[in-house]
C-alpha cells in the first residue's frame, strides 16, 4: 500500500505544481480574486501530497496486479473530484457542471460543456487546458506504471528498459515518473516556441501546445483553429498529434537510434501510414470541393489535409474548419476514431496494436482451414502470440462495444438523437469530444444538442463513458465486479 500512497502523493503535487501556471496567469490578467483562489487551492494540494510522500519515503513494496488495478481507477475518480472546485471556482458554475469540465479536461476529450469562452476569465481557460495537459500525461503514466504491467486487455507488456521494473516499487515509480515528465514538458516548450514562430499569440501558443502534447481538443477563445494562426500553424500541430499518438517506447528508440528496435517495432509506423494515407485522401476531396482551392491556396489545402488527418489518429476531434469531418463518411470518421492512437500513447480508442492482433489472429485461423497442420508465425510484430493475450484483446473489444451500446441508448433514452447517441458515445470513449458536433445533423434535424445544451443527467452519462473508455473498460470492470468484492 505505501506504493499506492506514494503515487498519489507524487501526482497530487505534481498537479498542484501545475496549478501555478493558471494562478500566474490570472495575475497577468489583473485578475487577483481568482489568483489567490488558484493559489489557495495549489498550496492545500501541495500540503496535502507532500505529506504523503513524505511518508512513504523509503518504505517502497510491492505493488500488486489488484493494487495497480484499483489505483489506476480511484485515481482518476478521485483527481477530477479535487479539480473539480478550481474550474467551478473560475469559471462561476456550479460544481456539477464543472466535474463534467474536469473529467472531460483530464480524460483529454475535451467535450466543452460552457459554450463561448469570450466571457471568461483567461485563468480558466487556462486552468482547462492545463488539466488536459496533466491528463495526457496521466494517461502514459498510468499505462507505463499501472496497466502496461498487468497486461490488462491484451496490452503489451512494459520494458524494463524504461524505468527500472515499472509499477513494481516507490523508488522505481518515481524515477519512472520523472523520466516522463521531463520528456513531455520538453516537447510542450519545443512545441510552444514553435507555434510562436509560426505567428500564434504567447497566449494561444500555450493553449495549443498543451492541447497537442495531450492529442486532446480544447481551443482558445477566437474562431476556429485556421483563423487563430496560419498553415504552418497546422503542420506544427499535426506534428505533435502524431508525437502524441505514437509510443513513448518508440519515441525512445529513435532518440537512442537504437536500429535493430526500429526494424521490429511496427505499430508507430502503420499509423503514420494511417494518417499520410488519410492526409492524401482529404487533399484530393479539398482539390474536387468547389471554390476550396481558389479560396485558401494549395499549400493551405495540404496543411489542412495534414493537420485534420493527424487530429483523426490521434484521437484529437478537432478540425481546422467546421464541417470538415462532415466532407467524410460518418462510419470512417468514427472507424478511425474508434482504432484511435498507438499503446503507450496518449491517444485514445483500441489502438492499433489490438487491431493488427485481431488481424493477425483471424488470418491464422483462416489459414489453418486450409492447412490445419502447417507451422504458422508465433509472433505479430515483436509481440508474441498466445490464446491468452487474444483472449485479453477480444474481451476488451467486445466489452468496448457494449459500453458503447450501452451509453447510446442511456443518452437516446435521456433525450438526445438516437443517432446523436451514437456518435456521442463513440467520441466520449475514444476522448474525441470535438468530434461530436451538430454539424453532423440533417439539416433541420432536432435532438442534436451541443455539449452546453446538454442535461446534467446526459453530461453525467458522458462523463462515465469518458473514464471507462480511459481506463481500457476491462480494468474498469474488474474493480467493479461485484463477486470479487463478495469473495472478499
């Protein structure tokens, strides 16, 4: 248990570290109210985990796969539950309304319940995007440390080579922890600096640059995303989609150029292929829509192809324009979105790791209706193949289609369109929020609501699909199972 304490502790102030940068900003703004507010809430949180830290230092122990399981859980029911009194305390709402901003902050689906931001404090827009910020870094974190080393819905399982036997000691968490976390902050200020380059506002640049690290969807006040900088805004961002989509293992590798890992690793590559594929797909459909070209230019067209392809892979939902994803089949936008990112990634959806087993898997079993004594590959990239894993991997496959099932007939049965529903659902568990949107309506068509239209009952809804989809539904179901708590 002291391991479990300890991880609290080192997100807590980790987070309420974090929580200087909206407090700043709120000073800057000539906004002293809620900079002491966010001040306040920083120290308390900070006093709070630095205790638990301190007293769990040194007295590191195992933990275990039910442990790993439950922290990874509570955890992230128990972070938006604290976040929730910032946002509700900066944005003036009510705290119902703002735990369905943190949740959906955090999980990085950025599903925004306010509507029009030119009203608000620029300290909460700010807190906002840095709780999506946080959330993707929670997300490899919880993967590397908790999931990955449960091999929980057929995951991979973690290397070593990382951080010193992740998930297994304090020591090795924190260490593993702080690896992490200088990589991501690095890529955030690369990330940052660029977009200022490129024309952006300090102001936007730092709302951006979290919400690409994060693959989440969140936008500053002023328009749609073409309108906040120019098109080499667009590649920037479609750069660091896809550096947030890919695995942190994979990003290792090439930072240590490390050729033979290179040559086995497939998942990073089959989903740049993914994106290049989909990029050139979307050019061809802007070089035959009437009045695209003459108006934006070619080189604006292929950034918008780059960019609005690298949001789909990584889970991000945003578009460069409203209505592009509208240009596409609804069924591919959602068959991308529900594939989602790379493992060990901060994007969501199966991953392609999954599907390319499930692949993998079906092509064995047809072969061996033909040649059912043949000796067939053990292996589906570096992974090794066993019933056990493809156990894993459909159950979590299924399972995602049940919750997804699930949460479109709560939402249809709450009031919204049955087909409304749907996509709903589907873009809270892939934590692609932007994706759902009224644009996808007939015209005329009534029960597609905004985010901000919705009920409390239907953010709620939401708000549940978002952390199952973000937790890998099978370690959700796990901690829930009511006879493993009876055994107990």
């Amino acid at each position: 248990m002291f391991a479990l304490f300890n991880y609290i502790g080192l997100v807590g102030t980790f987070i309420s570290a974090v929580l200087l940068i909206p407090a700043l900003t709120a000073f800057g703004f000539n906004d002293t109210e809620n900079g002491f507010s966010l001040l306040i809430y920083a120290a308390l949180g900070s006093f709070l985990s630095i205790n638990l830290l301190v007293a769990t230092q040194d007295r590191g122990s195992v933990l275990k796969r039910s442990t790993a399981l439950m922290l990874a859980v509570f955890g992230w029911l128990l972070f938006p539950v604290a976040l929730a009194f910032p946002v509700a305390g900066t944005f003036g709402i009510s705290y119902s309304d703002a735990l369905f901003e943190a949740i959906s902050a955090l999980t990085t689906t950025a599903a925004d319940g306010l509507g029009s931001l030119d009203t608000r404090p620029a300290a909460a827009i700010v807190l906002r995007a840095s709780l999506q910020w946080i959330g993707g870094l929670l997300t490899i974190l919880t993967f590397l440390v908790l999931l990955g080393p449960t091999g929980v819905g057929g995951l991979p399982k973690t290397r070593r080579s990382i951080g010193e036997g992740a998930g297994r000691v304090s020591s090795g968490i924190s260490r593993m922890a702080s690896s992490l976390t200088r990589y991501y902050v690095g890529a955030t200020i690369v990330c940052f600096v660029l977009l200022l380059l490129t024309g952006v506002s300090p102001f936007n640049s730092l709302v951006l640059s979290a919400t690409a690290l994060s693959s989440g969807g969140y936008l500053p006040p002023g328009g749609q995303l073409f309108e906040l900088g120019t098109p080499a805004t667009l590649l920037v961002m479609a750069f660091f989609f896809t550096l947030a989509a890919t695995s942190v293992y994979w990003h290792r590798m090439v930072g240590r150029w490390q050729i033979d890992n290179l040559r086995h690793h497939r998942e990073s590559y089959y989903l740049i292929a993914v994106m290049l594929a989909i990029s050139a797909f979307l050019l061809m459909i802007f070089l035959t829509t009437p009045g695209m070209r003459q108006a934006t230019g070619s080189f604006s067209l292929v950034s918008e192809a780059v960019f609005n392809a690298a949001s789909l892979v990584s889970t991000s939902g945003l578009q460069s324009n409203a209505g592009i994803f509208t240009l596409l089949s609804p069924a591919f936008v959602f068959a991308i979105l529900l594939i989602g990112g790379s493992t060990y990634s901060s994007a969501g959806g199966l991953k392609f790791y999954r599907v390319g087993a499930m692949l993998f898997h079906a092509r064995q079993d047809l072969a061996k209706l033909v040649y059912p004594h043949a000796v067939t590959p053990r292996h589906f990239g570096t992974e090794a193949y066993n019933l056990q894993i493809m156990r894993a991997i459909w159950v979590m496959c299924i399972s995602s289609i049940f919750v997804i099932a699930m949460g479109s007939g709560l939402l249809a049965l709450l009031g919204l369109d049955f087909q409304a529903s749907i996509t709903a659902s589907v873009a809270a568990f892939t934590n692609a929020g932007p994706a759902y949107s009224p644009d996808w309506a007939p015209r005329g068509a009534e029960g597609w609501l905004a985010y901000h239209e919705m009920g409390i009952g239907m953010k709620f809804a939401l708000a549940a699909i978002m952390l199952i989809g973000h937790l890998e539904v099978v370690a959700f179901l796990v901690v829930i199972n009511p006879f493993r708590w009876l055994a107990r």
